[in-house]
C-alpha cells in the first residue's frame, strides 16, 4: 500500500514539473508572436449580462398595435356546415379580420373632346362661338389636364424623377403618350402661374421675425452657379444665381427686413447689418474635426471641453421658462444681459490664444470676428442657435442635382426653383403637395 501511495505521488511530482516546463514554454512562446495585420479586427468582448445596458422603454402611448385601416369594401366569408361530416354549424360568430391593402388597376386616361359650335350672324356679319370656360380643366393652351399636370410637376419635385422617366410612367400607368417638350411646357406653365403667390411668399419670409439662409451649388448648362435659400419652419423659397456674392442675401432679404438672419460663417452673409446668430453646430464640428487631427494635445481638449459647457449652458439657460413676474421689458434686459454675460465667458477661454500658434487659434480667431453673433439666440426667444433648417432646406436640391445635373436654360432654372419654393412650402406646412398644386391650378390662391 505504502508503495503505491509513492508511486502515485513521483507520477504526481512529475506531471507538476511537466506543467511547469510547458508554462515557462508558453510564455517564451508569446514574447515571440508577432502582432497580428491591421485588416484582422481585434477580439470585442462581450459584455456579462449584469453589465449589458437596459434598453429604454417606449412611451405608454406607443404601446399598441398598427391600427386598422378604414375598409372600402368587406368581403364576409361564412361556413354553415361542417368539412368533415357535413352537420349544420351553430354558434356561427366572427372568427378573426384579414385585412389586404391594395391599389386599384390605373384608370384610363380620361381623353375629353369640346366640341365648340359657331354661328354667322347676319346683322354684325361675323361668327360667334359658344362661350366656354376651362380655366378648372386645364392650364393656358395646353392639351394636358390640371389632375395630370399636378401629378408630372409632383413627380418631378417631390419625387425627383427625371423627366424622361415621367413620360415613361405616365405611359406605362395610364397609357398617354407625352413628349419630353410638353412636359417641360407644362412645368414652365405651373411656375409662371404661381408667379403671384411666390411673391406673396417671398414678401412674407421678408416680413418673418427670424429667416435661416443657406446656399448651395446648381449647374446651368453646364456652368457652376449657386442655390439661394431663405427659410422659415413653414416656408421655403430659392433662387438660382450665377454668384456667391453676399448682394445676393441682401436681395433675397431685401431693405424692409428687420429680423434674425441665421446663418453659417461664410464671409458672403457679413453685409447683414441687422440681427445675425451664427451657427454652432458649424463650429462645433470644426471643433470637433480639431480634436480628430490632434488627439494628443491636451490642452485643446480642455479649451475645446470649455467651449462646449460654455454653449450648453446658454442653451439651457434659453430654453427655460421665463418669470411671469418679470414684465416684458424686465425679461427683454435680463435675456440681453445674459447674452453679455455669455460672450464674456466665451471670450475669456478663447483670448489667450488669438495672438498664438495653437491648434485652435484659427477658432479663437473666429470668435473674436463673430462674438455678437454667436449668443443672439439668447437675447430673442424663438431664434435657433443653429442653421439646420437652411441646411435641411437645400437638401432635396442637392440631391436633385446629382440626379440631373442641373438645369440647361435661365427659365428652366426659374422653373425648378419655383416648384421646390411652392412644394417644399407645402411639404413644411403637411400638406399634401399634389392635392395643393391641383388647387392652384383651379382655385389660385392656395398658398397657406
């Protein structure tokens, strides 16, 4: 017994120094690995399941199933006997709704003859036709309907199609056959016809307390021109321009406008002299794409950290609710004086290093240039401390342009820019677009 009790522990003995020698190896081993390229991702390790982040709970309200759709026609399938052994059923109730949303076949083109009769009268010797009036049917001397017409400038606007693929879908859906040119005529007739309510827009974004702008690049025949937005949470208006001048802003606004101008920090809109807030967000960014280029300089970091708190503060401080002690005049002063307080504080992080070679003095530089406009959003309730409506605005342009190119001609130009003035006007407001342009084209003033 004594023997084997020694012989299992030398066996033991030696399985220890075995393991010893193999950990000794193993490690020799791992000094010589070679880190492996820079395409293999590194290992992610997951999370326990006590660490793993609790997913937020949506609202009570959004607790709930799609709702059903409104039937335009019920189709009742009812049994009265039994598959099996054909005995009469009893208790017959509703057992469950299927509901199948679908679209009905495309009607065909409506193709309408006037057939307009004329006389000869003796005593005035000459002929008279019979009085007809299709200013609610069609636009100008066209053959193509308001309903039609509505649909290709919807299409065209709203959907960005090309226009060769409008006549195909018009084609293929309803079986018309329209040119490329009368589509164009068309479109050209819209826009001279709501020429009186792009000026009624027009004047009433000059009138607006507080208008964003913005301004992108177009093509026209070929040439680079520019995009000119002004616009308001329910409105919108372009202009194509072959300038980036800031005597292109003053024009858009015109000599009457006493509101705030939102904009980035292009030079173009410093002719502005009235209210201006700039917009954080822009300079926020290049911030942020300055901690990106130096990841090492922590002295930025805590400048740029600085500016941040700076900014979330005067947003916060908006954002509250006034005193309803205070009277207008009281709160106008104390919003003002907050507005002071803020530059001050901004200013004292951004001055010591105007004058130097930091990684943010080009920053620091531009807050010295812009400092009053920067916290105009906290003296005048209402104002954004960014430009994302601008930016937003432009948006279904910019997207329109890497689909076609541009424009080839001035008045095609013209054209698409009054559409998406009309449409993203409409689009803004929630409305629908093609149900408010087939009221222009037949009750003129449907412009909200």
């Amino acid at each position: 017994m004594r023997e084997a009790l020694n012989q299992a522990l030398a066996q033991l003995s030696q399985v220890g120094e075995d393991l010893r020698l193999a950990l000794v190896r193993i490690e020799e081993l791992e000094k010589q690995k070679t880190p492996p390229p820079e395409f293999v991702k590194e290992n992610v390790k997951k999370p326990k399941a006590e660490e793993k982040k609790q997913r937020k709970k949506r609202a009570t309200e959004h607790n709930h199933g799609r709702p059903r759709s409104a039937p335009t026609q019920i189709v009742e399938h009812r049994i009265v006997s039994c598959p099996d052994c054909q005995l009469r059923l009893g208790g017959i109730s509703l057992a469950r709704v299927r509901e199948i949303i679908d679209v009905p076949p495309p009607p065909p083109i409506e193709v309408t003859h006037h057939r307009i009769f004329k006389g000869w009268c003796a005593q005035c010797q000459k002929w008279h036709e019979a009085p007809v009036d299709f200013h609610t049917e069609v636009l100008g001397q066209g053959r193509l309907g308001v309903r039609l017409s509505s649909l290709i400038a919807t299409l065209r606007t709203v959907m960005r199609l090309p226009i060769r693929q409008i006549r195909q879908l018009v084609l293929s859906l309803h079986g018309v056959e329209v040119s490329i040119g009368e589509i164009v005529e068309v479109l050209h007739r819209i826009s001279t016809h709501a020429q009186p309510l792009l000026d009624d827009l027009k004047a009433t974004i000059r009138a607006s307390s507080a208008v964003q702008a913005d301004e992108t690049g177009w093509r026209e025949d070929g040439l680079n021109g520019y995009i000119w937005s002004v616009s308001t949470p329910s409105m919108r208006y372009y202009e194509y321009h072959h300038s980036r001048a800031g005597e292109v802003i003053k024009q858009l606004l015109g000599e009457t406008f006493q509101g705030v101008l939102g904009s980035d920090f292009y030079a173009g809109y410093n002719i502005y002299q009235g209210f201006h807030q700039r917009c954080w967000v822009h300079y926020l960014r290049d911030i942020h794409k300055l901690k990106d280029k130096y990841p090492d300089e922590k002295e930025m970091r805590r400048w740029a950290k600085a500016v941040k708190d700076v900014y979330d503060q005067a947003v916060a401080w908006a954002a509250q609710e006034p005193d309803p002690g205070w009277s207008p005049r009281q709160l106008q002063q104390m919003r003002v004086a907050q507005q002071h307080a803020f530059e001050q504080q901004l200013w004292a992080i951004c001055q010591p290093y105007v004058r130097t070679t930091a990684p943010q003095q080009t920053l620091c530089k531009r807050v010295e240039d812009f400092l009053p406009e920067l916290f105009v959003f906290v003296a005048v309730p209402g104002v954004p401390a960014h430009n994302n409506l601008a930016e937003r605005s432009v948006r279904p342009l910019v997207i329109a342009r890497k689909i076609s190119g541009g424009t080839r001609s001035p008045k095609g130009s013209e054209t698409r820019m009054s559409l998406a003035s009309l449409f993203g006007t409409w689009m803004a407001q929630g409305l629908n677009p093609f149900s408010q342009c087939l009221a222009l084209l037949t009750q003129p003033n449907s412009l909200g």
